[in-house]
C-alpha cells in the first residue's frame, strides 16, 4: 500500500469515527454519573462488557457500546445488594412500621414511601448516588396541565382519567402511613407531598424491571410484587426490535441481561419493555416510538357496536351483543396501517348478520364471509366506525402536522407528544380506509 493511500484510509477512519461520535454526548463528566459508577464499583459492580452512559438525540440518556458486542453476549450482571426491591424496604428502618401497618399496603406504595425518604435523607441515604441520577420529572399524563391534557386524543380520556385516580388513591393511602411515620422520623414531616409521591410512583413504575418477590404476609395480595429498581441498568433505553433475556441468576445471585442482537462499537445498546404500541408507551413510560411496529388502534366494544345500530336489526342486537361477550370477543379490537384486524371484522360480521345467518355464527369464526349483500353491509359498519373516530379529533391530520412544524417552539414537549399521539391515530384510520375500500373494489 502506497503512502498516499494509507493516509487516505486513516482520514477516512478519523472522519467516520468523528461522525459516530457525533450522534452522541458522553457523560463521562457528568458528576452523578460518576458518582454512580463509583458507589457501584464499591458495592462490587464489574461491568461484563464495555458500557458507557451517553446522550443521544431522541431518546435522552442511554448506554453506548464502545466495542463490538456479539449476539448471546452478557450485557449487565448488577448484584442483589445493588437492586431496590421490596425486601430491602422491610429490611430497611420502615421494615417494622411497615409489618404492623393496617390496611396493608402495596409493593408499589412502600417502594414509592422509601424512595421519597431516602432522597429526603440526602448524602445520609446508602442510596444516594442512584437516586440523585433519577430523572426529577416525567412526561406521562399525570404531569400534564389541563390544556395539555384536552390535547390528548378522546379514544384514551378514560385511560387517562382512571390512571390518575389510581394515583391519587395510592397518595392518599400512603400519606394515612406516613402520618404514622413522622412521629418515629420527625425529619421525614411534610416530605411526602402530592408531587413527591407522584415523582416516586412514576420511578418504580417507569424504571423497573420485572423480578418476581416471594410472597410477604406484610405486603397487599391485590398487587404483584414484581417491581426492582436497578441502578446503570435503568439507563438502557427501550426498541421493539430488540431481544434480550433477562432475569435473576440465583447461581450467583446477580440480575442479568443478555442481548439476543449484536451491536457495532458506538451503537446505543437497548432492550425491550415488550410489544406496546404508542399508546401505551405514552401512558406508562412518557414517550414514543417513531415507526413502532406495535403502532394500533383498539376500539372500545361499545362503540363498535354503536357502529352498527343502524346497520343492524335492533331486536336481534342484544342477543349478538350476549353472544360476543360470552366468546370473550369484545377486547382487542384493533387496527393498524395494514387494516382492521380479523377480530374486529369478525365482531362487526357477527353483529350484521341476519337473524338466518345467525344460525351458523361458529362458522364466522372460521373466517367464513357474509354473502355479497352482507359484506357490502359489512364495509358500511366499518366506514362508519372509522368515520365516528375521526369525528371525535377537533383537527384534521394536515393541521396537526402544520401545527407541529410552523410552531414548534411553543409546544411544551407534553403538547408535542398529545398532537403526535392524535395524528397518528388518524393516519392509521386513514389507512384502514383505503384498505377497506381497495379490498371491496377488487
């Protein structure tokens, strides 16, 4: 190789490596990272691959590969003593208060409880190198303001709505122990507040991951204890194309995770919350995914069923209505880019069909059609549920994305989420439209 060309190649590598780098911000600096990786070290954390925390457009704070990690290549192993689980709160100072509380509370509200007075007790708490590197703030719903909210598409109001009350009860529930409390811990008064507790309650159920408890006789039954935080490892940022095996290793009592994909050096490495479409993704972890493969809408039975009342012989109706709950066909309703599912077609042909049809519903299971004139029928009940849908958004498709690009700067991040979320929904209907239209014209 002539020298000309062996310089040529060095720059090429030099540029490609600058590049790379440039799709990512280090956070080898930042003082809580740092600190974090230092308290772990002592706690006996050894990293199984080459890691680094990092930011990166899109997704925030992530881990970066810096070496190439094969597929079946162990990522992390955190040991025990590093995970946050509800066996560490009744080991904890709130262990016997907690054991002879009534009514019982759950893992999720003692987690919560011990994370607000762990950060309270500041550099005190054996836990404050992870809990300072917890994100202050969450962008679900629950910290939606009430315009932010009237953004959100009508189809999720009453996820929305139930969500919040379940906070709200859990809040009430632990502020009834934490009165209890402060008498034992004067320095833990006034801590737990609506918005302290709405910060914890959103760590152990945005951050978690799934490790299944023994059962505790001092512990609720109505909630499965499941939930570990896992400091470093919570900095894995989810894909839906991403598989990985993960679990608690009683061998050598570490929690660990395994990548099933391999990685490039420089390529942020992810795992897998499971197979959520945006919705949920927004509703339980703030974000979503562009080009989510899970992406889809779920019809609520009722309103399926108001599709057709005028499609359909109204003293028959009941009777199919009775039906389909007694199959169990009345969830999962859904469609997506590619069509209304067979589920939701069938529940639709089950409803339309005449009473001699009837007769013979199983067959309609089997993905039996409607004759013509029942298919025809058929495509009638379908327009008119996607045409109920879209007259439930107060915009268009074409304003919200007008709205989001002439004024983005004026958006808060929860505005922009609620228009992506709406107008994504009404492209998934206007494709389950035209796929509807070209099936019956062919």
């Amino acid at each position: 190789m002539s020298k000309d060309n062996g310089r040529r190649d060095r720059e090429r590598r030099k540029k490609q490596k600058k590049t790379e780098e440039e799709k990512f911000t280090m956070l080898d600096n930042d003082e809580k990272t740092v600190r974090l990786l230092q308290w772990m070290k002592r706690e006996n954390f050894v990293k199984t691959c080459h890691l680094r925390a990092a930011h990166f457009p899109g997704t925030g704070r992530g881990l970066m590969a810096c070496e190439r990690i094969q597929s079946n290549q162990l990522l992390i192993s955190l040991p025990r003593k590093l995970l946050i689980t509800t066996v560490t709160v009744l080991d904890s100072y709130l262990g016997s208060h907690i054991q002879g509380w009534t009514p019982k509370l759950t893992p999720a509200q003692i987690l919560s409880i011990f994370l607000v007075c762990e950060r309270c007790r500041g550099d005190r708490s054996s836990w404050q190198p992870y809990i300072s590197t917890l994100p202050e703030v969450f962008t679900t719903p629950a910290y939606f303001n009430g315009e932010e909210l009237s953004e959100l598409p009508k189809s999720i109001d009453g996820v929305v709505q139930r969500q919040l009350e379940n906070l709200q009860l859990s809040f009430e529930a632990s502020s009834r122990f934490m009165e209890k409390l402060e008498r034992t811990f004067p320095e833990f008064h006034g801590v737990l507040t609506y918005e302290s507790y709405r910060w914890a309650w959103h760590v152990v159920n945005t951050r978690s991951i799934y490790m299944d408890m023994p059962v505790s006789q001092y512990l609720c039954e109505s909630e499965r204890d499941e939930f570990a935080l896992a400091p470093f490892l919570d900095l894995l940022n989810h894909s839906a194309k991403i598989q990985v095996e993960a679990g608690y290793n009683k061998l050598n009592g570490c929690y660990e995770i395994r990548t099933l994909v391999p990685y490039k050096r420089y390529d942020q490495v992810f795992i897998s919350y499971g197979a959520h479409d945006n919705r949920t993704l927004l509703l339980e972890y703030g974000f979503m995914l562009p080009r989510n493969p899970h992406t889809s809408i779920n019809f609520d039975f009722d309103t399926v069923v108001s599709s057709v009342r005028s499609h359909s012989d109204e003293t028959l109706l009941e009777t199919k209505i009775k039906l389909l709950r007694d199959i169990n066909m009345i969830r999962d309703l859904i469609c997506t880019e590619d069509g209304a599912s067979w589920r939701l077609l069938t529940v639709l042909r089950i409803l339309i069909c005449t009473r001699q049809q009837m007769q013979c519903w199983q067959d309609l299971l089997l993905r039996e059609m409607l004759p013509e004139e029942g298919e025809t029928l058929l495509r009638s009940a379908a327009l008119s549920l996607f045409k109920s849908q879209t007259q439930k958004y107060r915009t268009t498709l074409e304003e919200d994305e007008k709205m989001l690009t002439s004024n983005t700067s004026s958006h808060s991040n929860h505005k922009q989420l609620a228009i992506q979320l709406r107008m994504e929904e009404k492209a998934i209907i206007r494709c389950c439209t035209n796929v509807l239209l070209q099936t019956f014209r062919s």
